[in-house]
C-alpha cells in the first residue's frame, strides 16, 4: 500500500499501489501550484515500460486523458482489462517499448496513487476531499517535471498523449521546449471550448447532487456518490462517441425485448450501454478527483498565459510536432486541433497535421485505427533518425504495423 493511503472500501483505493512504481517528494520539495499554494508531501504514481538508454535519450511520456490513469500497457489492477493504450504501446508496436523507454504517471489530482483530493492530508489524518488545492494543466507537468528529475532524465525524445494527454502535450513544450525533443499532442486544443466547459458542469452538478457526496467529505464519512459519478460517465461518454458511431453500434435497438415496456427501464440498448458504462466507472474512479480533473481541463487556455496569442507559447521552439485529429471528433473536433498547427506555423515550428478519417469519434485515439498507428510510427521513426536514436530492432510486421 502506499505510504498515506488508506484502504477504503472503495475498489480503487484497494488496489491502486502495489502495481505501480512511486516517488514520494516530502516537506522540504513543495509544488508550487498555479493556485499560489506550495503543496507537500506529494506522491506521483508511474509505470514505465522498456529500458533507458544509456544517453537517458529515448524516454517517451505518454500523459493520460481525464479518467485514465499511469496503466497505460499492462493489466489494470482495477478492471483487470488490458491498459487504456495497450494497442499503441509495447513490443512492436507503435510507441515500440523495444526501442523507447515509456513513462506514464498518474496525474496531479488522479486516483490511482498520485496525490489527489481522496488522499490523506497529514495535517488531519483524514482525505483531503475539497481542502485539496484546485490544480490546473500545468501543475500536472510540473509534478512530472519533478518525476523526470527524479529520474534523472533531462529531456524527453517525445511527449504524447490525447484529449486531456493533448493538453499536456502542449503545455510541456510551452513551458519547457528544451526537454521535448518531439510531441505528439492528439485530438485536443489549447483551450476548452465554452460547450466543453458546460458538459463538464453538467456532470458536476450531477456528483454534487448526490446526497451521498456529503460535500466532498464521502470517504471520511464512509458513503460514495455512485449515482451521481455514474450519470456523470455517461453524460461524458456520449461525447466521446459520434452520432456515426452510436447509430451504427445502437440504432433504435432494443435491449432483450421484443416492444416498449411503456415504461423506464432500460428498453434501448443505448439506454442499457450507458448504464453499464456509468455502473463500472464508479468501481475504479473517485468522484471528487472527478471534479478537479474536468476543472483543470476548464481552466486550460494556453494563449492566455501568452499575451492572448498562442503562437506565443511556440516562439522559438526546436520541438518536432505532429497534431491529429479526427474527422467525427466533435468534443475536439479538426478546428480546434487546426488553430494549434496554425499557431505553430506562425511561430515557425517544425509541425506536420494529420486528419484521420473515422466515424468513431472523440475516442478514435483509444480504438485499433491503423491510420493513427502509421502516422503516430512514422513520426517517431523520423523524430528518432534525427534524434540519433539507433534503428529499431528486425522483427517480422505485426498487424499493427501494416
């Protein structure tokens, strides 16, 4: 278990440590926090994959969206379901962990061993609930600058992610181009949109009106907001799909019935989908981590912190970049992703776009799209020729090479 954490009864806080490496920063190595607080101690929960070079040149961090977590590639402890990028990273595979060393932490306000609003504030003994800090963007990539210092890795060969990873992406080469050789920021932006922010609310509201949230105090008071979390999921979830995409898997279908019940149980299968997927969130995420994760995604605006002019946040840069975005993505949709790659260009960057045609939506960037794969490769091939990194080792084509 680790150190500070309790067990709860809550499936998540049960299992989150020991399949995962920590680092633990004590009193004397605060965050300082967009909020102008310096927080400590912090935990930051990781997994890597493949190994380090010698030169220490080969890391590749791939941040999480906003309610995966540091599973990336291997069996999640929770669901017991392969890791959320498990068709991306691994042996041969696109992130090839044969030739790149993988890091994938658990981000700042996460709860999945990193410090977060479910973990134990030292000075009460009880979880942090609302008194944990509203943390932002960039207070996630300082907490894993703070991890890569500590292990002792100066500058990273690529910084990849999507959606809330994305902005990740784009906040690590603004604030810090000379330690991201490349990125690969994915169906995201620079900033939320006021629609994103209003799905956000949406699903807030919903966590907060569970009578069982207790004001952010669940876990002292042993309750779990379930049913408001749940709702909350499945509200999210709609916008991760596209209307293609729910028609084509759903249309009007109904569940194990032969007519309408004329009634309010589940008689679509859509219905029956978004409930399973609303019931199986709330066993490995926790409600209030919920609310400071979609915060921080609200908060983003990356120009602002640039004079008003994103181009700013690029100005100078030697990053390499490749942006992707997806045609049925309508949370993030190829706008959005374009005005990065405009950004770039006027900021002079070295910046390739790709727009992968799918009817799968927002979460095309999870899915087996071997468009994404031959792009996502052949990028990292060519950032890695000029990067010096050796050739990748002979190996007969798996099919997530073709």
């Amino acid at each position: 278990m680790i150190p500070g954490i309790k067990s709860r009864s809550t499936t998540y806080r049960q299992i989150a440590a020991p399949d995962s490496q920590v680092v633990q920063f004590g009193p004397d190595q605060p965050l300082r926090l967009d909020c102008g607080i310096d927080f400590a101690p912090l935990t930051i929960a990781y997994q890597t994959y493949g190994t380090l070079d010698p030169q220490k040149t080969n890391a590749i961090l791939v941040a999480h969206a906003l309610t995966a977590d540091q599973h990336a590639a291997n069996i999640h402890p929770v669901t017991m379901k392969p890791g959320w990028w498990d068709k991306m990273v691994g042996h041969g595979k696109p992130i090839d962990t044969d030739r790149y060393f993988v890091i994938c932490a658990n981000v700042l306000g996460g709860c999945m061993g990193s410090s977060g609003p479910g973990s134990i504030d030292p000075a009460t003994g009880e979880s942090y609930g609302l008194d944990f800090p509203v943390v932002t963007i960039r207070d996630m990539v300082r907490a894993q600058t703070m991890l890569l210092d500590h292990l002792g890795i100066e500058t990273l060969f690529c910084a990849i992610g999507g959606s809330m990873g994305g902005m990740q992406v784009l906040e690590w080469a603004a604030s810090h181009p000379d330690r991201v050789f490349s990125a690969i920021p994915i169906a995201t932006a620079a900033r939320h949109t006021s629609q994103n922010i209003a799905f956000h609310e949406v699903g807030r509201q919903a966590v907060m009106a569970d009578p069982d949230w207790r004001g952010g105090r669940y876990l002292r008071e042993g309750t779990s907001p379930k049913k408001g979390l749940s709702v909350a999921r499945m509200a999210a979830h709609i916008t991760y799909m596209s209307d293609e995409a729910l028609h084509r898997k759903f249309g009007r279908n109904l569940q194990n019935r032969a007519a309408i019940t004329f009634g309010f149980d589940a008689d679509f299968q859509i219905e029956s989908y978004l409930r399973h997927q609303g019931s199986t969130f709330v066993d490995r995420f926790d409600a209030n981590s919920y609310l400071y994760l979609t915060r921080a995604m609200d908060y983003f605006d990356l120009a602002a912190d640039y004079d008003g002019q994103l181009a700013n946040a690029f100005l100078g840069t030697n990053t390499r970049f490749c942006v992707v975005s997806f045609t049925s993505d309508w949370l993030f949709p190829t706008e959005v992703n374009r005005q990065v790659v405009h950004a770039l260009n006027a900021a002079g960057a070295r910046v390739s776009f790709v727009e992968i045609e799918t009817d799968a939506g927002h979460d095309s960037f999870l899915l087996d799209e071997p468009e994404l794969f031959g792009a996502v490769r052949g990028f990292l091939d060519s950032a890695a020729h000029a990067r010096g990194l050796p050739a990748p080792p002979a190996r007969q084509l798996s099919s997530t090479m073709l």
